[in-house]
C-alpha cells in the first residue's frame, strides 16, 4: 500500500494519503489543511482521490475537505454521531483560528463499523473510538498492521475530552477494547506527533495503565 503522511494547518495535523499499488485509487484521512500539498501528494504517486474520510470532524482535521471535495469530486464520509460537531465547525474555526472556513464538505456517506473503505484492493477497517468527539474513528488496514487512530490515542498521550461530545470514560474504554485490542506490533498513526505501536502504548502511555 501507499502511504505517505501530510503534516497540514496551523495545528500540524497528520493527513494521510492512502494508495493501492495496483489500481491507483487512493483515499485522503484527514484533510486538515493545505489543499495544494494534499494534491502534490496525490500527483506524486499519481493515484485518483476515491474517497475522503475523517477521523472526527474537528475543524483542524477538515480545513480541506471541501476543496479537496470541490477539486476532485471525491465522495465525502463520516460517523454520523459527529454530525453535531461538523455543525459547529465554521463558529469554532472562527473562535480559534479566526477566519471563516467557508461551508463544510458535502456529506455522501456514513463511516459505521461492518462496513469496510474499499479503495482498489485495499481495505480499511472502521472501528468505532468515541470519546475525543461522539463521531471519532479509527481506521485499521490490517494488511500493513496499522491502526488510524486520529485523537484518540497519541504516543505517550490520549485525545482531550473538553470539547463539546467529548468524555474521558468513553474514551478510555474505546482505546482498550478498540485500539489495545489489536496486537502489540500494530503501528499506531495518529492525528498528531509521532508514531507509535499498540505494544509501546499498551506499556507505556501513562493515561492507560493496567492495561495488560
């Protein structure tokens, strides 16, 4: 599989870009930001955009969404549990970052688990992770042994839970029956920062204790 990670916005959110070797189709996790660098990925590996899909609708990791969405046509997806937090996108983007984003992307699908993100002969996972938001997701591709976990899980931290949906106790139990479920050398690629694996979190993130 393609990957190649697009540090984007203000807030240094991590986009991934997803490709299959074999048909060129590709998905976009996460667009926070930065259209033009977004594409030049997509050009690099010269594949066609067949979806995007977001971990969570927090205006930092949806700034590009709808160019992204207007530039390509690309159907657009999300957990519906975040439709109230992608409601509040444009007044929180105007209280943090100061500016209006403009209207959010149009909405062509719902992310739910059970139901796999197909793009050529890749297969993503959706694993349901609220806590961080109502909506938030992660995505797993087996085949790599990597697991998307947006904001919920960080290397050596966890997603915050005081934005509005959000809750320490959903989030911890998401994390352990969600993410700590896969096995310890699963890769886990996050919405910020570094990667880590599922082992190093399991022993060492000091919000997950007893997690063993």
């Amino acid at each position: 599989m393609i990957l190649e990670t697009v540090v984007v916005g203000a807030l240094q959110v991590n986009c991934y870009v997803l490709g299959c070797e074999q048909t060129r189709q590709a998905v976009v996790i996460d667009p926070g930001d930065e259209l033009p660098a977004i594409q030049a990925a997509l050009r690099k590996h010269d594949v066609t955009l067949a979806r995007i899909i977001v971990t969570h609708t927090h205006f930092d990791h949806m700034l590009a969404a709808r160019p992204l969405q207007d530039a390509t046509g690309a159907p657009f997806y999300l957990h519906p549990a975040d439709l109230p937090v992608l409601g509040m996108m444009r007044r929180m983007t105007l209280a943090w970052m100061a500016f209006d984003p403009g209207e959010p992307p149009r909405i062509d699908g719902d992310l739910a688990p059970g139901q796999p993100v197909i793009f050529g002969a890749e297969t993503l996972e959706v694993r349901r992770t609220p806590g961080h938001s109502p909506g938030s997701v992660t995505f797993v591709h087996h085949a790599s042994r990597r697991a998307f976990t947006g904001d919920a899980l960080f290397a050596g931290s966890i997603g915050r839970t005081d934005l509005p949906g959000g809750d320490l106790d959903t989030l911890l139990a998401s994390i352990r029956g969600e993410i700590l479920a896969l096995p310890d050398d699963y890769a886990v690629l996050s919405g910020h920062g570094p990667a880590s694996t599922v082992g190093a979190e399991r022993r060492g993130n000091p919000f997950l204790a007893n997690s063993e």
